[in-house]
C-alpha cells in the first residue's frame, strides 16, 4: 500500500534533519516554500511537519517559523543533567544557599546573544554560594531570562533549586557545558573559604528548554579538591 503523501514528505524532512542538511537549531523553509519544492498544498506540509513537531525533531517559535530540535551530544555528570541540589541529594548531604545578590541588569550583548533575548527581554543576574555540608563549595553566577521565573521574587525563593523554579514554566532537556582549571583569585578563596591561588574549576554553560530555546547562563566555581565532573561521550559510529 502506498503511503500518504504527507508521510513521504515527513520522511524526507526527516532524513536531511539526521543528516543535518538543515543545521542543529537553524529555521526550515518556510511552509510556501516547501510546498513548491514538493508541489502539494500547504495543507500537505502542514500535516508532514506537525509529525516532526510531535516526534520533537522540529519546534515552533512564536512568529518565526518552524526550528531543528537541537539535540545534545554530550551528558555532563553523572547520570544526566541535575541541579547542585539533586546531586547532593542524591549523596545524602545538606544544601545551604546563601544569596548574595539578585537584580534585573541592562542590556550586555554577550549574555543576551547567549539566551537568543530579544535586547529589550528581562534578565535576572543572580549570585549565590553553594555549601554542602556548611562547607562552601560554589560560587554561582546566574543569568536567567525573567520570563521562566516566578512573578514574585524574593531571597528566599533564591535559595531553592533554580532548577525547579525554571521548570515550573518550562521543562529543562540539556546543557552545553565549558570547563577549565585555573587558581582561585583573592576574592574567589574568600567566599570559598580556601587559600589564594588554590586550584579551582571554572564551568561556564547554557541550559535549554525542551524547545531548544537558551533559559540560563551559568558561570560557577567550583572547588576542585571537592567537586569533580563526570562526561559521556556517546560514538556516532562513523568511520574515520
């Protein structure tokens, strides 16, 4: 039996998706112009990208157009992305957040360009000590787009898993996460509590929502003599 028309196209959407003729998180051809490359009606491409929508290869932004799903290559940490507070939970240990500021911020280029924030979005530059145990352990620099907070904030609601805040608004999938070592400066080893010039880690990321839209940035650091990251790397099976 022949299939659907509109089958035969999601399927070859589907296959330049896996070969990523289209980019990881670039915007497909708009509907008109599918439905001349395939000579069908729009109505066609319409059905043959809702499949793509509802199998989370493709999501819609608002007013522009259908995108890739991005899709996440490496999973930081072990078992998956968590929040600080999961981890420690997960070992049994007590968190202590202590908040040292918070406030929405102007217009920087480089964050916003990060979040894909139109300039005139909100932004929330949060900065917090994380402790296990009673014992610092992080410093945390937070910049969330305000949008994917509670309309109530306060310093107490900062001390909570940002995390699960987020996710109240919109479920988070994945992190792109940069790391590197380097000495801990005098004010760094103040609010650690540890010697100037110790050896920290630096973790800078992005984390998305299911859609593939940036929610936050995160530039922490972490004590390296407590803190440790653990990364799959999954092979794509290509030969080289």
């Amino acid at each position: 039996m022949k299939k659907a028309l509109y089958k035969q196209i999601e399927e070859k959407i589907e296959e330049r998706i896996l070969a990523n003729e289209y980019g990881s998180r670039n915007r497909l051809p708009s509907e008109y112009e599918l439905a001349e490359e395939f000579a069908v009606s729009r109505l066609t491409i319409r059905k043959a990208l809702q499949q793509l929508i509802d199998k989370k290869m493709l999501y819609r932004r608002e007013n522009a157009g259908l995108y890739v799903m991005s899709k996440p290559k490496i999973v930081s940490g072990k078992g998956g992305l968590h929040s600080f507070s999961e981890v420690a939970k997960k070992q049994g240990k007590s968190v202590h957040t202590r908040v040292l500021d918070f406030q929405e911020i102007p217009y920087q280029q480089e964050i916003w360009e990060e979040l894909e924030a139109a300039e005139e979005e909100k932004i929330l530059h949060i900065t917090r000590i994380r402790s296990l145990e009673n014992e610092p352990m992080t410093i945390e620099e937070l910049w969330i787009r305000r949008k994917y907070l509670p309309e109530k904030l306060s310093t107490t609601l900062f001390t909570q898993s940002i995390f699960q805040l987020i996710e109240q608004k919109i479920k988070l999938a994945y992190s792109h996460q940069e790391i590197e070592g380097r000495v801990a400066n005098k004010k760094e080893a103040d609010l650690l509590k540890i010697k100037e010039n110790s050896a920290i880690l630096h973790v800078h990321s992005i984390t998305y929502g299911v859609t593939g839209v940036p929610i936050l940035v995160d530039s922490s650091f972490y004590r390296a003599d407590k803190y440790k990251f653990q990364t799959t790397y999954i092979r794509n099976g290509e030969e080289k």
